[in-house]
C-alpha cells in the first residue's frame, strides 16, 4: 500500500484511524464530570496537536536522521505565519494559497540559513541556527516593524485590499476558508453526557499532517534517509570515501525549514495573527523537548511528543487552586487544603515544573522517549527479547 512495507503500512493506518477518532478519543470523560478538566478533545487544542506534530516531523528529519541538532527552527515557523497572514491580507482568505507561500519561503529562507550554518558541525551548527533565530526575532519585533508590525503582531483589517476576494458586506473582518468552508465551523455533537466536537479547522490540518507523516515514512526509507543515516553514524568516515555529505545536509535542513513552514501557515489559517513570539528560542527549544521526548530517530516520536507537551500545556496549565479545591471537596477542610497546598506548585502556572520532571524520568529510564517505552511495554506482553523501535536515536549531535 503506498509503497510502504507491512509495518509501515500498519503504522500510518494505526495515525489515520487515531487522527480521524481524535474527537471520541481525547474526550473520555462526560462533561459533568470532575475529570472532564483532562478533556482535550476541543478544536483549538487538536489543531495545536497535529500543527506541532507537523512541526516536529519536520524536525526530526534534521535531527532524527542527521544528528544535527537546530536551535533556531522557530525561525521558519514566523517566517511561515508572516507569510500566511501577508497572503491573507493581500490576496485572498483561501488558505491554498496562504500555506503554499509559508512552506516556499520558509524553504528559502532556510536554504539561505543552512548554507551558512552547515559549514559547521556539532555544538557550533546548534549555536549559529540559535544565533540566525534570534537574529530573526530581534528583526521582526523591531527593525522590520512595516512588514511585521512589531511587538503588536500582523494582524488582519477592514482595509486589507485581498484582490481576489469578494467585497465584505458583514461589516466585520473575514474568516479564513478553504473553497468557502470556513476553518472556524464546528459541528457538536452531544451524546448521553458527552460532547464531541468536529472541526472542519482541524480535519485540513489532519489530512496535511497526514500527507506529512506520509512523506516523512518515505524520506526514512529512502536511500536519502539512508545516507542521512550514514551522516550521523559517522560523517568524517563518510567524507573520506569521497562522498561530499554536505548537500544530503542541506536538503534534510532545507525540507525541516519546509515542514516549519507548513506548521506556521497552519497556525496563521486557524487564527490569522503572527507574531514575533513565535520566532524566539523557547519556541524552538519546545520543538527539541517534543522530539526527544517522542523518540528522535522514530517515525511517531514527533507525534507523540507534541500531543505529550502541548497536552501539558493547555490542560495542566488551566488547573487552579479552585478546581482543586472542587476536586477534594468531599474531604475535611484541613485534608483539602494541604492537598491543594502540595498539589499547588507543580499544576497551573507550575507546569512547566511538572513537565521538567517529567522529562528528566524519561530521559533517564527510557532514554529512546515514549516509543521506546511503548516497545518495551509491547515487548514484554508478546514475549519478545528485543526491541524493534525504528532505529532509536542517539541524542548526540553529529560530529
């Protein structure tokens, strides 16, 4: 099927079936209930899933196969949202168009970024992609303020001349759409207690990471993906046959930029706004954690580390000391205050602690992420000795 192998074929089968059901999935628990705080199955944080999942496929292409590890991908995700919001602005609300400009000058940008930064290697390549993303950030928060409008963000307006668009007759600002289907159309469906949403937002950016994890499954098997592969094993070796490995490199740099890019004009479609936060190294550090946390080197790493992340953000962020309190309520008051006071630091404005622990255990016991715990797991219920994890990556830089 697909030109893919039997496992291959059943692992894209296995993030089509999960894509499709995300809805039912990430909503487990009816809306009445005291767990219904863990639910993530609304459209805004479906869209962040398969978005950053894209963002993180894309990396992992990089990083995964090559071992050089970029500081700066968040670079190309702003220069794929100022793109998306300017087409947006300019052109047409059409998303086509928006997202085929994000992924071409975030692959430009990137070819520009790569040529310079692949002329080193190791520590050296990860600090001057981390130089040119803040660079970027410093740009487009401030000397670049006609094109990107500063620290308020490019955003759209009443006035924005959008060529090929009809004229606006509601009086309001436009909604993105793809062939008139606006991305902000939800359809609810409530069923004994439970409340289903599907997102016509989130389906194209579902049927796009698909396309991507598709691609993504041919690149690694490809005799590309095997010389990416050589390169990370040992490039000086490699050099000295004779094989010049810079422009296998640079094209891994390159399709990595172009999969930032795609993310980005994603991002801009759901909600069009691009800011230059999006270009600072926290950005880029996220798209690291997300990889190294999946399983750098494996096909549903990528996946499962952005889910993993972007879950912790949005659902543990949101958990405060009231919903705590409901929580333990059934309890004495002096029970339910000492929970919430130890509870307290490691939820709300405190995630980011849990999530630190988090992943130092995983990075500690199971070193090649969650696939790589997944396997063991799988392993150990089948009888098997050893793993079968699609080359689990070591997290060393190339050299």
């Amino acid at each position: 099927m697909l030109n893919l192998d039997r496992k291959d074929t059943l692992t894209f089968m296995f993030v089509i079936a999960g894509t499709l059901l995300a809805p039912f999935v990430m909503n487990p628990f009816p809306e009445a209930s005291a767990l219904a705080q863990f639910n993530a199955g609304y459209p805004d944080l479906m869209q962040r899933f398969v978005i950053f999942g894209i963002f993180a496929i894309g990396f992992n292409i990089l990083f995964g196969l090559t071992g050089y590890l970029s500081f700066g991908h968040a670079a190309f995700l702003g220069v794929g949202s100022y793109a998306a919001v300017w087409m947006f602005k300019l052109l047409s609300m059409n998303i086509i168009p928006a997202i085929v400009l994000s992924v071409v000058v975030a692959g430009v940008f990137s070819l520009v970024i790569g040529f310079i930064s692949l002329r080193r290697s190791g520590i050296y390549f990860s600090i001057l992609t981390l130089a040119f993303a803040q660079m970027s950030f410093s740009l487009a928060y401030s000397v670049l303020t006609p094109i990107t409008n500063g620290e308020t963000g490019l955003q759209l307006t009443l006035n924005d001349p959008r060529v090929l668009d009809t004229a606006n007759t509601t009086g309001g600002l436009p909604v993105t759409n793809l062939f008139g289907l606006e991305m902000r159309e939800v359809i609810t469906f409530d069923v004994a207690g439970w409340s289903f949403n599907f997102s016509a937002g989130y389906y194209v950016c579902a049927v796009l990471m698909l396309i991507a994890f598709y691609l993504s499954m041919r690149i690694f098997r490809s005799p590309f993906g095997l010389m990416l592969r050589a390169i990370k094993t040992n490039q000086t070796r490699l050099n000295y046959t004779g094989l010049n490995s810079r422009p296998y490199t640079l094209a891994a740099f390159v399709i990595s930029g172009m999969y930032a890019g795609l993310a980005g004009g994603l991002l801009a479609a759901m909600d069009p706004l691009a800011g230059a936060e999006r270009m600072q190294w926290t950005a880029s550090g996220e798209v690291v954690l997300m990889t190294i946390l999946g399983g750098a080197g494996t096909l549903l790493g990528p996946l499962l580390g952005a889910a993993f992340i972007k879950y912790f953000e949005n659902i543990f962020s949101k958990i405060n000391d009231t919903v705590l309190h409901t929580w333990f309520s059934f309890m004495p008051e002096s029970i339910d205050n000492f929970l919430v006071t130890i509870i307290h630091p490691f939820v709300g404005k405190g995630w980011h602690l849990t999530l630190g622990l988090t992943f130092m255990l995983i990075v500690i016991f199971l070193p090649g992420g969650l696939v790589d715990g997944a396997t063991r797991v799988w392993n150990r219920i089948t009888g098997k000795n050893h793993t079968e994890v699609d080359a689990v990556a070591d997290p060393k830089p190339a050299e």
